[in-house]
C-alpha cells in the first residue's frame, strides 16, 4: 500500500520555490557581446572585495571601476598588482584582439581576459552595465546588493571606428554635461568623437582640457571638426534627452556588433537598462545636447 506523504510533498514544493526564486532574468547588456551565456547564482561587490591586475595599466583601469562604488555604495574595492585570493582577478591573454575580452563570473569570483588595457575597459564596461544602474548615481544608496549575474561573455567589436559627433556651434553645453555624455559614450563601447566647435562657442582652454583629459580617460578619442565636416554625417533630428539617448543606444548596437537592429532580441530592454542609468547621472533636461551625428562607420 501506497502512502501519500504530505510533508514530503511539501518539502518538493518549498526546494522547486527556492530554486525557481534563485534564479534571476537575464540582465540586457548594451551593445550585446558576441556570445552569452548565464548560469545559476550572482556575485556581490563588497568592501571586501579584491581585484587583483598584473601590471600598472590594467591597476588605473581596474581603479577607475572600483571608484564608480565610492558615492552610491559608500566603499571602493581595493586594487592590488599581484594579490592573493582575489574576488576579481584580470589577466592577459595576448592571443585575443586589442580591444576583444572575456569575461566569467561566478558566485565566488570575476575572471576577466583581455589582451590591451581597452580590452579590460571594455570588460569592465560590461559589468558596469550588468551591476544595477544605481551604480551611475552620485549620491549615497544606502542598504542594497551590488550583484552581477554568474555568466560567461565573450565579445569584440565589429567596427574598429565608432563615432559620435558632437555639435557645440548652436549652443553653449555646460562642460559637466559633455563630460557625462561622453561617460555614456564610454558605457555604449563608442570610441571616437567628433567634437565641433566654432570661434565663439564660449569654452576656454581650462575647459577644452578637462574634456579632454575625461574623454582620453574614457578611451574615447578626440577629433576636433568645425561645422562642415558634418555634412557628410546622418544627422539625428534635434530633440530632447529622452528621445536623443535611444538613437545613441541603437546606434552603438550598430557600431559594436555590424549588426543590423532588425536582429536584435531584447534591444527595448537593454535600452531601458542604459536609460535607468543616464537618469541617475541626472541626464533628463533638453539642454544635454544640441544635434547628435554619426560618422560613417568604417
């Protein structure tokens, strides 16, 4: 005779709860990498995390990531060159391309490959974008998790040349505001600028440098234009903040992959996602930006 065990029953229903409310969605990355692919568990930035670098060029990149935790988490994971049982470790493999990197995480530790300090910026990048997007603001959170999702990423660019132009002729753009739109830049993988400029356009030489220092930090190059050259340019129609972003966000999707948008799954989401981001960098007024281009890409 068969029993019916009702506290066994109970105990498959509270393991199947468990696992299905330990399982997470998979975080839009933007622009999407090349392959991935996500497991079970997530890893937590603390104040006790340690990332470890081989050398000086991955530590000021590895410091620039660890600084983004200072004003909303209140603590900054420490940087050393060669520790002992790190959280995070990034390592050089020379046989990837200079700006391609790999990326696993699993509950217990981030392992990232990359053969350049690009490389390593661009992974570093991508967990910026997985980490929640209250990473972006500049005040203090208070009580939460900073949690990336276990996964494995590979990914390279499909264009060497991503570029945005930057139209500073119409109107005056206060220097912190083209200082963030280049940090959004950066989190989209866009890599060069054209900044156009004019006789008149109110910035003076204290100013210029301080962008461009924050755009060389950012890896994003700089290429000083005046008006003309942006004829040959698609230029996006004026528009406030809200509608200028995805145009960058599609645009960067283009640039990074050689992809068409048409191919792209969850690209609404992934805009979302960078979208909650600009709004924490206090992005959200019309005076952002006056005209946006894009170069072709090459």
């Amino acid at each position: 005779m068969i029993r019916f065990n009702s506290r066994g029953l109970q105990t498959a229903i509270l393991i199947l709860f468990i696992n299905i409310s330990c399982t997470h969605p998979d975080v839009s990355l933007l622009p999407p990498p090349s392959a991935q692919e996500y497991a079970r568990g997530m890893f937590e930035f603390t104040p006790h995390t340690v990332i470890s670098v081989e050398n000086e060029a991955q530590r000021e990149v590895a410091d620039w990531f660890a600084w983004l935790f200072a004003s909303p988490a209140g603590f900054v994971p420490k940087v050393f060159v060669g520790a002992d049982n790190p959280d995070m470790i990034i390592k050089t493999d020379a046989a990837l391309p200079a700006e391609a990197y790999r990326i696993k995480v699993t509950s217990h530790r981030i392992t990232i490959e990359a053969s350049s300090s690009d490389g390593v910026f661009y992974a570093l990048q991508t967990l910026r974008f997985a980490l929640p997007s209250e990473i972006s603001r500049k005040d203090y959170v208070g009580r939460r998790t900073w949690n990336v999702p276990a996964m494995k990423v590979e990914d390279a660019p499909g264009y060497g040349h991503r570029c945005l132009s930057l139209d500073l002729t119409e109107r005056y753009v206060p220097v912190d505001r083209i200082i963030e739109f280049i940090d959004c830049m950066a989190m989209l993988k866009l890599n060069n600028l054209h900044l156009v400029t004019g006789p008149d356009d109110g910035y003076t030489r204290e100013e210029y440098d301080m962008i461009m220092d924050f755009a060389s930090e950012s890896h994003i190059s700089v290429t000083p234009a005046s008006a003309v050259c942006c004829n040959n340019m698609y230029m996006f129609p004026d528009a406030v903040a809200s509608e200028i972003f995805p145009e960058i966000a599609a645009l960067a999707y283009v640039a990074w992959t050689g992809k068409d948008l048409a191919d792209v799954m969850h690209f609404n989401e992934s805009v979302d996602r960078f979208e909650e981001h600009v709004r924490h960098k206090g992005l959200s007024d019309p005076d952002i930006i006056y005209k946006v281009a894009v170069a072709e890409l090459k």
